[in-house]
C-alpha cells in the first residue's frame, strides 16, 4: 500500500502517521518502522521492497519533507519500482503541498491513496467554529453555538491546540454543558491579540506591538503560539504583495495564487500592504521563520528582541524606547 499525505496542518498528519503506526507488532518495531527525510527517497523505496518481520507482517516506511519538484529523473527511475512494494508494506511520502501537474505527482497519483490535510484559512471563523463544534460532540463535550464561535476567535485554525484546548474543557465540564462565561475564563482568546499584535508590526507601532506582547505573555499564551499566527499573517500579506508586484490586478486570481478561499478578502489585504515594500515582507517572514526555530529550542529571551527587530522592517526609526518600557 502507498500513500500520499499531504498539506500544511503537521498535527493532524502527525495523528494520521501515528494512527498508521499502531497496526505493526509492536515488538517488531524496530524492524518495521522507518522514517526516511524526502533526500535519502532510494533508501526509503528499497527499504519499502524488503518484506516485513514478525508476526503481523506489517511494514510502515515514511519518506518525509518530500518536495516533488525537486525530484529529478534518477529519482523517478527509482520510483519505477513502487508497483513492487509487497503489499504488507504501507510506503507513505509525506509533503505540504502536491502539484499534479508535475510528472512525478501524476505517476505518484497513480500508484497511492491521496490524503490531504490542510488548514483552514483563520479569516474563516465560521469553518473553524463548525470544526470546534464537531471535534467537542466527538469527544462529548457539550457546547452552544455562542462558545463554539469564541472559540474560533479565541484559537484560531490551529488543530494541536483546538484539541488541547476541547480536552481541557471536557475534563473541567465532568459531562455539563458549559457556559460562555466559562469558556471565556478557561479560554483566554489570543488569536486575535496576535492578529493585532502582527497590525501593529506592519504599522512600524514598537509600543503598541510591545503591550500587546506583554499582554499575551501575561495571559500565559504560548510563545510559539504567537509566533505561528504572526508567520500565517506575514506570509499572507507576503504572497499578496508579490503577485502585486508581479502585475496581477485581478483579486479572484490574486486569491487564487494566494489560495485565499474568499477573493473578497483580497481587496482589503491589498490596502493593507500598499505602501509596503516587499523586501521588507520577505525578511520579516525570514525572520519570523528563524524565530520558530529558536522557540523550539527553547530561546524564549529571543521573542522580544525579534518583535522588534520586525517592527523596525517597516520604518527607518530605532524603537529603543519601547524595549525599554517592556518587562
């Protein structure tokens, strides 16, 4: 068996892998489980060709981070051999995003189950609200419609913490139908202060972008939860300049590019990065980026430091001030 699991919500493909994990013989597990980083793809196929161990004879080999466009054809003359993969063996290519218009996407289409996994855009509060809504009546978790849209406001699209924070409020309501009030002192909403927060970067605002920081830290919001807003806000607002720059007039085919659900959203996008340079979009998304990696390190101390070094991208004074008043 092959499979395709692509798209960009990580946790909810994380969840299908593990999912996929949990049918091999766990004491065959050494034996049974590989992961392979998308480069070392022919390891991963002959791998995939050699049959399973134990008693289960159940096989599961990962090929991850794979980008399609960079598979070349040596690359293909090994995927010639995918027909062969016993079928014991579940051979699985992870991506976040597939071109079918690529050779390799057609013959990989061909050949796999297609799985996708994609976020839903945060200007949809109304998707993210029927998805909270779904996900609490899984896990029986009682709520009105009025708590499942704060929520949608209050999360925003991402899946790990929508079902983090679903698993809290089911343990705290021991099988009773929440209140918004409740939900409210259980839930803090961040989502849309990180939204503000990202504005008032654009706006070259240090102090304002500092409160708002210190106001999010205060309410013991995740750092990387910031950071994952402020990364989707930019890149929108990055994507949108470029196809602007590129000479694209039309909003339902800058939505397209953008793969913006509703065009509508593209007119004000677009009075929003007006005046904005591009480079100056292009090395706060950078910035942002080596921002994630250092959270994940566990360099919180950096938060600050690059909020601000962000903020002065989009105006030529220094905002020592506002690092000063921050505590």
């Amino acid at each position: 068996m092959i499979s395709l699991l692509v798209g960009d919500d990580r946790y909810a493909i994380s969840k299908k892998l593990l999912t996929f994990k949990k049918s091999l013989d766990p004491a065959w597990l050494s034996f049974n489980y590989h992961r392979f980083h998308a480069s070392a793809v022919d390891e991963a196929i002959y791998c995939a060709l050699t049959p399973a161990l134990g008693s289960v004879k159940a096989k599961l080999v990962i090929v991850e981070d794979c980008n399609f466009k960079q598979f070349d054809e040596a690359v293909m003359d090994i995927l010639q051999l995918l027909p062969k993969v016993p079928q014991s063996t579940h051979l699985i290519f992870v991506a976040s995003n597939l071109d079918k218009r690529l050779k390799v996407s057609k013959f990989l289409l061909s050949q796999s189950q297609l799985f996708e996994f994609n976020l839903i855009a945060p200007w949809r509060i109304d998707l993210i609200a029927q998805y909270i809504r779904t996900q609490s009546l899984r896990i029986g978790l009682s709520l009105d419609k009025k708590s499942g849209e704060y929520l949608a406001d209050a999360i925003g699209n991402d899946s790990a913490r929508i079902e983090s924070e679903l698993q809290l409020l089911a343990l705290y309501s021991n099988n009773a139908k929440l209140s918004l009030k409740q939900v409210r002192s259980l839930i803090p909403s961040t989502t849309q202060n990180s939204l503000q927060l990202a504005k008032a970067i654009r706006e070259n605002n240090a102090q304002k972008a500092v409160d708002l920081l210190q106001k999010l830290l205060t309410k013991e919001t995740f750092p990387a939860a910031i950071c994952a807003t402020l990364i989707t806000q930019f890149r929108t607002w990055l994507w949108v300049k470029s196809t602007i720059v590129k000479g694209v007039k039309s909003d339902a085919e800058i939505a397209k590019i953008c793969q913006i659900s509703n065009f509508k959203r593209v007119y004000f996008l677009k009075q929003e990065v007006q005046t904005i340079p591009l480079q100056s979009l292009v090395k706060a998304v950078s910035l942002l980026l080596d921002l994630e990696i250092a959270l994940k390190q566990g360099k919180r101390n950096s938060l600050l430091s690059s909020i601000l070094a962000i903020t002065q991208l989009f105006a030529s004074q220094p905002v020592k001030t506002a690092a000063k008043s921050f505590k």
